[in-house]
C-alpha cells in the first residue's frame, strides 16, 4: 500500500508545538463549584464543561463523523468535538501497531477533532480474564481469542502513543466495590506509582496524560490519592471507579470529596458518568468533562431523553403519535414522528437505533451547552435545579 503524502500524524505534532495543552477558567458560579472553561488541544479548542460521545472500536456506533458533527452544529460555542476511543478494545483488534501503521487513530476512523483514549485499565478488569495482577502488570486473557496478554503502565502509553489521541489515560488498578478498605488502599496506591510510571514512559509531546483518582467509596483516600497524584505534571485529572452500582448520592459525596484536592488550573473528568443529572451535580462540584455509553446504548435499545422525562419508543402509546420526540430539537432523528420511529424499532430497521442515538447525542450536547450558557449568566442552580425535578430527586444533595 502507498502511503499518501502529508499524514495528519505529523501535522499533528507540529500542531502541539504551537498548540500546547492548557486549561483556562473563563467564569465561576456563584452558588456551587460549576466552572466554565476551555482546553486547548492540538485537534481543537474543547468548550467545558462537555460530553464526550464513546466510540469504542474507532467508531460511535451507527454515526458517521459528519453526522456527529451535526450534534453539535446548532451550539454555537462549540468548536471542537471530542470523542473516546478504547485502548483495550483497538489493542486487541485491529491492533495499534496496524493504526499507526495507517497514520494514527484520527485518519484511521477520519475523525479530525480531539480524542481521548483510556488506559484498558476498567476493561481488563471488566471484560477480560483476569489471570494475575502484581506492581509489574496485569495479565488477563483476552475476550476476543483467550490470548495471554501482560499490561504494564508503560505499554499502554506505548499503544496510546501509537494511537496518537490527543488525550492519554494513565493505567489504574480498578477493583470491584465492595472491598476491604486495605484492598482499596493497595489498589489506589498501586494506582499512584503505575501513574508515575505512565508519566515516566510518555515521549509524545502532542498528547497529554491525565492521572486517575482512585480510592473507592472512602472520603480519606480519595482525598489522599488526589493529593499525590496533584504533586505530579499531569495535564489532568479524572476520577474513576465510580457510577460501577453505588446509589446516586454515594457518587456525588464522593465527587465533594475529591475535587478540593485537584490542581484548579487543569480539566477535571468524571469517568463512565452518566445520566443527565449526573453530569450536572458533577459539573456543581467542579467537573469539566464526562463521558458514558448511556445516549448511544440507550438510543440503540429505543430509549430517547428528552426535557419531558424519557420515551420508551416501543411502547404502544406511540403507535399513532405525530408529534417529534421534541419540538425544538434540531436533530435528523426529530425530523420524524414518533409513530415511524416506533414503527422503525418495531420493524427493526437500522434506521431507528442510528436516528435515537443522534437524538440522544444532540440532547446530552445540549445539557451541557446549557450549563455552560447557565454558568456564565449566573443561573446554574436554577438548571441543576429543573433537572433534579425531572430526575424525581425529591431530596437534593447539598453541594
Ligand atoms: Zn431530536
């Protein structure tokens, strides 16, 4: 195969000379910790707080880049889309040695826009077999072919820097919860040196690493873990282990918890998080960024959100209804009646799981356009506020 000229690959890096990462608060509200900011990376400028849609195997299932664009074409702030792609799942299959071979993650899946990779650390624990854990790596057999694989920290940079995203996950030792508080303190502590060695092993200077806070449900060490890994030059900071079953409100006490620890200078991202009202309590305790399979997944399965509570569209009620899912949304899916897409998932045409997952993806980008609106205006509260109604939260958790 030719290789064409002029790989984005290397526009990249010479992007990043000029373009380095850096995070910027442009306003504060007044009544919790919501921030309004931007950060800046070599694919683009990221408006936070924000959504990143998932597209695991180098694609948001069923959506083109064009039309993901789209769920953000309305929103005037938006000037870069960033999306996720999954080191464990792109390792395994096509490989990362075959991506790089192609020019990078960003021409592979033709996406020119920001993207944030994980480290493979929640899917080794979650997906695969996972034969043995020590301060070396994790070895675990693959869900695809039962290969034996050793994941250290410093190959998963190595696969991250083939993949070339903009932003880099450190490795963590994820555990499942409940554990005993001396299997959380091993496992965030382990999380900490594997960060520094992540951090040690980094050569690119067009990606940036972002450490992750561990630590369980326990206050104390979280807190701990988000000192130490502040000491550390990361260009951000996520919290994980988080939204894996715990009660809504356990989330959010620990979210209060953790980010006070965080350097304020740099982005904050809540991991595999979640419902609207997720966001929007995370984003009143300082989160700027969050990703979740939930608008996509849920769109797939015939479930839209919407500002009037969500519509299961299989549902009979829906049989004969000519309204759109909602009336102002600007999205291809609301172009429709609620009786065709209904009747798209009942005759299980394509076309309905790829019309609800663009809805969904237009109303999350619109929550978060709207909290970005609410932070700068001063009415925050008030948002977060509706939406603890629409969330039936009949008992707020103070922030
Ligand atoms: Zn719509």
């Amino acid at each position: 195969m030719t290789e064409p000229a002029d790989p984005p690959a290397a526009a990249s890096t010479d992007a990043a000379s000029t373009a380095p990462f850096q995070y910027q608060c442009l306003a504060r509200d007044v009544g919790t910790d919501a921030r309004r900011g931007v950060f800046t990376t070599p694919h683009g400028d990221i408006q936070t707080p924000t959504f990143m849609p998932v597209g695991t195997q180098a694609t948001v299932k069923g959506v083109t880049g064009d039309l993901l664009r789209q769920t953000t074409a309305t929103l005037p702030d938006v000037t870069a889309q960033i999306i996720l792609g999954n080191t464990y799942h792109l390792a395994l299959r096509p490989g990362h040695e075959l991506i790089r071979q192609m020019g990078g993650l960003h021409r592979f899946m033709n996406w020119d826009g920001p993207i944030l990779t994980d480290s493979g650390g929640f899917q080794v624990f979650s997906l695969s077999a996972l034969t043995k854990i020590d301060e070396h790596a994790a070895v675990f057999r693959s869900h695809i072919d039962g290969r034996k694989i050793e994941l250290t920290p410093e190959h998963s940079i190595e696969i991250q820097e083939s993949l070339g995203s903009d932003i880099a996950m450190v490795l963590d030792h994820v555990i499942a919860l409940p554990a005993s508080t001396e299997a959380v303190i091993d496992a965030t502590e382990r999380s900490v040196r594997w960060a520094q060695r992540c951090l040690n092993a980094a050569s690119r200077p067009d990606q940036a690493r972002f450490a992750i806070v561990q630590g369980g449900l326990d206050e104390t060490i979280r807190a701990q873990c988000a000192r130490d890994l502040a000491q550390h030059a990361f260009e951000g900071f996520a919290i994980g282990g988080l939204s894996v079953g715990e009660p809504p409100p356990e989330m959010y006490r620990v979210l209060s918890a953790t980010c006070p620890h965080l350097p304020e200078e740099k982005p904050r991202y809540l991991m595999g998080v979640g419902r609207p009202i997720d966001m929007l309590e995370g984003i009143a305790r300082g989160v700027d960024l969050f990703d979740c399979v939930m608008p996509t997944r849920n769109g797939r399965n015939g479930f839209a959100f919407t500002d009037e509570g969500p519509l299961k569209l299989r549902n009979a009620v829906h049989r004969d209804d000519p309204r759109p899912l909602e009336a102002n949304c600007p999205c291809p899916a609301c172009r429709h009646s609620r009786a065709y897409l209904r009747h798209l998932f009942v005759a299980g045409e394509m076309l309905g799981p790829i019309l609800l997952t663009l809805h969904n993806l237009t109303y999350y980008q619109r929550i978060m356009h709207q909290a970005r609106q609410a932070i700068l205006a001063g009415t925050f509260s008030e948002l977060l506020q509706r939406h603890r109604q629409l969330a039936g939260a009949d008992k707020p958790e103070a922030v």
